[in-house]
C-alpha cells in the first residue's frame, strides 16, 4: 500500500482468472502478467497404476469422488508429449465453461502448481463471457466457494475488463479471440447485453482455413513433438525427416490438438490481413514470407496468407468492422458518439498482422461522417492478449472495489443466486 | 560567441564588465523571484518520479545544476544514514465500513499506523432512490400502464445501476414485464420521483418530457444515419444556396442603383435646376454625340449621378482652374476613364481655364462619368437578359425565348450609349436612336 490513497489501488492478495477457449490466465491481482497461461485442454489417460512419474499433476480425487483410475496432464509441458490412449478434452464451449470437472481440475493444478497457496486466503476474480448464462455463472459462484472455500468471490464481463485494461470505462470492445469475434458495448463498466454482437470467425477458424489450404498443398504437418530427427532440404523440396519410434498410437484428440498448434503457429507467423479489401495485384507487390515447418519443409507464402486472413473480413455479415457497426447501431444514440470514440481491440486473433488497420478503416467506411472514431488497441502482444486479465488484475487492487466482493458470509446467507445481482 | 561575431563583423552588443559580484555572486540572496504561479506541491508520499510524470511542464524545467546553495552550500548533503530500525509492513485484516456483510480482508500496512476507518470507504456514494409505502402507492402512484411490481422492479434497477437508465433498460426483466424502452423507464421514474418529492415537500421537482426526448433521439438518429452521399449533397445544396444568396444580394443591389437614378430624373424633372438652360449649350463643343430632346430630362438625372464640382461661390478669391479640378469623392477607375475618354476624343487634359471652357469641360467630364455608368449598366441588363434566357431554355427544352430586337444590345449600339438610358429607365416602347 505505498503510496496509500494516492493511487487508489490496495492490494488484498486476489487472484485473478481469465478462461477463455484457448487457455486459462490465472495470476495475482495487481500483477501485470498473468503467472501463467494454460491451455484450456485436458488430457485424461487410463491411469496404468505404476506411478512413477513425478510430474503428473496429484490428482485429490476426494473431492470429485471420482476413483483414481484416471490421470490428468494439464499445461503445455505435459500436453505435448504423446501418451498412449490420452485423449485431450476441451472444457470450454462458446466462451464458457461446459465441463466443469474437468475445469475443477485446471483449478487443482492452478493453486497447487501456479499459486501455490490455499485457496481461502485469496479472493477471487472471475472473467466471463458478456453472453454467460445464469446457471453456469452460479454453479462456479458454488464450485469457488464449496469447494475451494474462497473468502470473496467476483465475475465480471471480460470485455468490461478489457475496456478497463484500456483505461476506458465506456467502450466497444472488439475481441477476436479463438473461437469468436464479438463486438460488446460496454457503459460505465456495465456491459449493454442487449448488443452484444459475435460471429464465430476466430482463430480457430483462421487454423481450419489455413490447414485446409495446407492440406491441399500437400505439406506434411507432422507436429513437431513426434519428429526425431530433420535433414535441411531446399526450398520446396521434400522434406526428409525420421518420425519417433512410438509402440503406441497416438490418440486421435492428441493429434489434432497438436496439428493444431503447428498450423496456429504458421497462422501467427504467415498470415496477414490486407488494408483494404483483398485485390492480387496489391497483393503480388508485399514481400512473401518464409514459413519453415517442424518436418523440414520451407517456402515462401504470398498471396495466399491475405487469402485467408480476408477471411475474418470479407464475410458481409460476420466481419469485425460490420458486427461493431451493428453492436453501436443497437446501443441508445446518445452513447453512439462515445463507443465510436473508444473502440478498444482485445483477443489474441487481433494480434495477425493488420487486424487494427483493415478494422479501423472498415469501421471508418461505417462510421457516420459526423462521429469521431478513435481505436485504442494496445501494441504490446500481452496487453492483447490478456487483456480482460490485466483489466481484471487492476479492477481487483482498486481501493474502492474492495466493497464489490460476494463474500463467503454473504454467499452463506443469501446463496449462489446472490451473484446475480452483486455481479451485474 | 564573440568570435563568431567578430568574424561576421556583427557588431558587439557591449557586455557587461566582469566585476567581483558577477563571478562570485552577491552577497546578500536574491529574494525576488518571478512571482510566476506556484509549481504543485508534491502531495506526501508520492513518488517523486511519478510526480515528474504528472507535473513536467516548462515552466517548471529542473535547473541543470544544483541551485539550492544557499546557504548551508553542499556542508549537510549527507544522507542521515541513521540507525533506526525500518518501520515493519504486516499483512493485516481490515474490515470495509462500506460492506454491510463484516467481510474481513487483508493487506499489507504499517502497524505503526493507526488502525482506522478504511479510506476508500468514503467513495462510497449511492444515489438517493426514492421510497415509497404500499399506501402512499396506492394513493399517489398508481398507473394504467405501470403495476405496482413492475414499479418496484424499476426502482430496484435504479438503486442497483445508479440510475443508469440505458443499463437499466438492457436489464430489464423482460421475462416479467413488457420491454421498455428507455424513455419509459425515465418518465416514469421521474414521475414517480416528483410525486414523492412533492408529498415530501421538496421544491426542486424534475421533469421529463419523453415525447421531446423520442423527437430528438429520433432526429439524431437520422442525422447520423445520413449515407456520404446524402452528407455531400447537403453540403453541395449549403453552396449552392449561398450562391444564390450572393446572386439575389448583387441584383437587389443593381436595381437600387437603377432606381435611384429614375427616382433622380423624375426630382429633376419636376424642379429643373439652373444647369438645365446650359444643356443646348453643351451641343455646341461636343456634336458627336447624338442627343434627343426627349431625352433631355434623363440626361440631367443622369448629370447629377456624374461628378458634382463643389461650388466656390463663397471660397473667396481663387483660381478658375481651381473648378477644373475633380473632387476627391471620384474615384480613381472613374478618372481613369475620363482621361481615356479625353485622350479619344483628342482633346486637352488641362485646357485653358476660361469660364466658358471650365464650365463646358467639368459637364463634359461629368457627362463622361455617367456615360460609363450608363454602359456598365447596360451590359448588366444585357447579361441578365441573356443568363434569364438560358434559364428559360434550360427550365422548357426545346423553347427558345424570342427577346424583342430592341432589347438586344449589339455592338454597334454601344456607341449610343445614351439612347439606351430610357431603355433603363423603363420606357421600351421608345424607339431608339441608331
């Protein structure tokens, strides 16, 4: 509390989570980086009763009364490797949380390998996807505090955080994430629930495009956990390369989790969003860019990494620039001057190249002439893409948000269905 | 410095001579300082860096060396490095008056410091909802479009967004109730608000108009939902209007002109004045120009809209050639004119000053000036003439307007400059001198 009242922060010890379908940011209030980012997938393998293995996550299965037989590999280190008859689950559906024992076990590992600390000593800063559900938003107002016996307990719109990351407390907030692209209004920190706008173009959609493409080329996407050895071959040229003698098969889930991540990181490093709608001759001037695979093989990519970026673009209704003109077109005319004038960018999608500036100058062309349009997307890849969690982490070690919490003693009077209304 | 200058040859501003004052200072302290406005103070306990941050205007630029000197010089600069041992943080419970659970958290603080009232508690500030009995209900507020529960949903709402009516009506229990918009909800909270104030007694009521408030958000919505072809056409029509503005004002104008000089030649008509018998006069030293009798009258009008020479009956002795001078108010295109005129008809500039010559050389000079003025507005007339008829064509395609040839002014028909002053005045029907 250096400093007291001056800044108006103090720090209560909160934790800060921040699920997304990608990965799940947990972190200390009041820090600038999430500790650590996990992916949200879990890897459940029959349990071959020769513990030997130190680094599988402990499972307390008392707690979801589930016999042991199961074992659970949580966080890239262990998801990556191939394991005989693990399967990978996503527990995340539409921005929310669908399988929540599997979600409890992300949790397990969170305060046991992460924070490292006991859950009652912290209180707890949820992020939410602005079109969550009423049960689902109690049932993990019951899991947080049954379970882990949280003191204090709070969800809060992610893109309300993000707008708060931004610095703003009135914004549109953009958020191209993995699986979606929406576009939420948020006034005074209340998000407008009624114009939330999303389409489903995402990462994730821009991974599908992408390997669809790949395929067709004929690359070989072997992801890089199960390549041996690689000679260097010329531009182009069939890759030479040893697989890993496995005396399994990898499960169908593993692969595709891991083909994946090894076209998601084509996707970062190659694709580019044209500034204006997409044209081959425009096209044909931009240098290519030189994508090497795990395998081996390299070449160059041109023209097709604006083809398929254009994607998230060119779709007349589902566009970035069209469902933020619709999501302001719904909002109460007196706040449209404000949103157009703070459009905040969030989400790791937003991050391929040329997002900001094909967005800003689609919305300019839907913007009223009289409206100014100020975008506000930070530059930094981590205020991006953590960006409902940095909001979350300041919101939590704000003085005057000490009174906002759902405590434990409130939450043993009025029960779970309080936090509707102590978390609007 | 002084050798760039000695160089360039610039002269030398003279310097000041080194005295011993100068090189060590003066003695006593300089007290006066420029009573420019306070820099802030820096509030206890911030940060000085952060302080820079927020407070680095020019005016209060840091010096480039140390200047605070005086006094004890750099004698006492040590840091008191003392003994003492550093005052302890603890994580400790606190409890937020502004919860009204006894929830009990922690965070780190001095246990030196006194244990008081949390400070951010005093932020806490609700917007005072009005409240309202199930009787005072009954008798005052009820409404036909508006139940008792979907009133206390409303009022519930307001209490919990602070009466942000936009949030409150995306809130709404749209399951229970109707949906309202958010001009609903306004009035009647205001009505409700202003029922209770006056039972209370309060003077300052409020009130809300929602169907000025649908008009105007109507009204807004449409202008920002004006395409840019629309925006571009409104600004296209803005210019265009003005232009026409500029067109109207330059007409009004020119009929006045016209008719002060009917309006001149009716006045003289009626009191002839003393310059009238000397017009047969004017024949005489110029016969080139054809004169009618008829237009006699007009020509006085248009005499007086020429150049007036002051009189210099009362002036004393003076030179004639005095009168021959032209008086100030002509301006300088006109005597321009003149003088072109002058050199055309190969006459002198500055002839002898005899009263008959005077006398004839300042109306025929006056008469010069209203021939321009009488040229300048024909043309007028012959230009709107022509731009009328291109409207007309323009507006009935396929029709052309047939003007009367005694309107249309051919080139030649300058020349006779004043035959077409009836024209002007407004009597067409008189034929016209060739």
């Amino acid at each position: 509390m250096s400093g007291g009242m001056l800044y108006g922060g103090d720090e209560i010890g909160a934790l800060v989570f921040d699920p997304g379908h990608y990965s799940l940011r947990v972190g200390y209030a009041q820090e600038d980086t999430p500790k650590a980012e996990i992916p949200a997938v879990v890897g459940v393998a029959p349990d071959d009763s020769i513990k030997l293995e130190a680094e599988v996550k402990p499972d307390d299965s008392n707690v979801s009364s589930r016999p042991s037989q199961y074992k659970f590999y949580i966080d890239t280190t262990y998801l990556h490797v191939p394991r005989p008859n693990m399967e990978l689950h996503n527990y995340m559906k539409e921005g929310m949380i669908e399988n929540w024992d599997m979600f409890e076990k992300i949790l397990d590992y969170s305060y046991d390998k992460i924070i490292q600390s006991e859950p009652q000593y912290h209180p707890v800063l949820f992020s939410e996807s602005p079109w969550n559900q009423r049960h689902k938003r109690e049932k993990l107002t019951e899991l947080m505090f049954e379970k882990y016996k949280v003191p204090a307990f709070f969800l809060v719109k992610n893109a309300a955080l993000a707008a708060f990351a931004n610095g703003r407390a009135t914004a549109l907030v953009i958020d191209s994430g993995a699986t979606h692209t929406s576009a939420v209004p948020v006034l005074d920190g209340y998000v407008i629930s009624n114009a939330v706008v999303k389409s489903p173009l995402g990462g994730e959609y821009l991974i599908l495009r992408a390997r669809e493409m790949l395929d067709a080329m004929g690359i070989d996407l072997t992801p890089a956990a199960l390549i041996a050895a690689k000679d260097v071959v010329r531009d182009k040229d069939k890759p030479r390369f040893t697989k890993k003698k496995l005396n399994f098969q990898p499960s169908n889930s593993w692969m595709t989790y891991m083909l994946k991540r090894t076209v998601q990181d084509f996707q970062q490093s190659v694709l580019q969003v044209a500034e204006c709608p997409y044209d081959d001759r425009m096209v044909a001037n931009i240098p290519a860019v030189h994508y090497e695979f795990p395998c081996g093989y390299h070449q160059d990519f041109g023209s097709e990494r604006f083809k398929i970026a254009e994607a998230l673009f060119d779709h007349a209704m589902l566009g970035a620039g069209h469902i933020a003109a619709t999501s302001a077109g719904m909002c109460d005319v007196d706040i449209r001057p404000a949103l157009y004038s703070s459009v905040v960018v969030t989400g790791g999608n937003s991050l391929v190249q040329g997002f900001s500036d094909r967005l800003s100058r689609d919305l300019q062309s839907r913007t009223p002439g009289s409206m100014k349009l100020k975008m506000i997307a930070a530059n930094g890849t981590v205020e991006r893409r953590f960006g409902a969690w940095v909001g979350g982490s300041i919101l939590a070690s704000i003085g005057t948000f000490q009174q906002m919490w759902m405590s434990m003693q409130e939450y043993q009077e009025s029960g779970k269905a309080q936090i509707d209304r102590k978390c609007p | 410095m002084a050798d760039v200058r000695d160089i360039m040859e610039i002269e030398r501003a003279s310097t000041p001579e080194l005295t011993r004052e100068s090189i060590i200072g003066s003695d006593k302290p300089k007290k006066k300082f420029p009573a420019g406005p306070k820099p802030p103070r820096r509030p206890e306990g911030m940060h000085r860096e952060v302080f820079a941050l927020l407070y680095h205007d020019n005016k209060n630029v840091p010096p480039l060396f140390p200047s605070d000197t005086a006094g004890n010089g750099y004698k006492q600069t040590k840091i008191k490095l003392g003994m003492r041992r550093p005052r302890k943080w603890k994580w400790m419970p606190f409890t937020n008056p502004a919860r009204n659970d006894n929830a009990t958290f922690y965070h780190w603080r001095r246990p030196s410091d006194e244990p008081k009232e949390y400070p951010f508690a005093k932020f806490n500030k609700k917007v005072g909802i009005p409240t309202y009995t199930d009787v005072e209900y009954q008798q005052q507020l009820t409404c036909d479009t508006w139940s008792k529960e979907e009133t206390d949903h409303l009022m519930d709402l307001a209490q919990r967004f602070d009466l942000r009516f936009i949030i409150m009506a995306d809130r709404y229990d749209v399951g229970k109730f109707q949906k309202r918009s958010v001009e609903e909800l306004k009035d009647r909270y205001y009505k409700v608000h202003g029922i209770l104030a006056k039972l209370n007694g309060e003077k300052k009521i409020y009130t809300y108009d929602p169907d000025h408030e649908r008009k105007r958000k109507e009204q807004l919505n449409k202008l920002y939902e004006r395409t840019p072809e629309q925006i571009e056409e409104e600004q296209f029509l803005l210019i265009e209007l003005k232009k026409i503005d500029a067109r109207k004002k330059e007409r009004e104008r020119k009929t006045q002109d016209l008719q002060k000089l009917i309006s001149q030649a009716d006045s003289q008509n009626d009191t002839p004045r003393k310059t009238d018998k000397k017009i047969p006069k004017k024949k005489v030293p110029n016969p080139s120009r054809p004169f009618k009798v008829d237009t006699n009258h007009i020509l006085q009008a248009v005499e007086t809209a020429g150049i007036k020479f002051p009189d210099y009956k009362n002036s004393g002795v003076s030179l004639r050639s005095q009168r021959m001078k032209l008086p100030a108010n002509v301006g300088q295109k006109k005597s321009k004119g003149i003088e072109q005129l002058l050199q055309d008809l190969g006459l002198d500039m500055n002839p002898t000053p005899t009263e008959e010559i005077c006398q004839h050389f300042n109306e025929l000079r006056s008469d010069m000036v209203l021939l321009m003025e009488i040229k300048a507005a024909l043309s007028t007339c012959d230009y709107e003439l022509q731009s009328l008829r291109h409207q007309y064509e323009a507006l009935a395609p396929g029709k052309t307007l047939v003007i009367p040839p005694q309107l249309l002014n051919t080139d030649h028909e300058t020349k006779t400059a004043p035959g077409e002053i009836i024209d002007v005045v407004g009597s067409p029907s008189t034929p016209l001198n060739t």
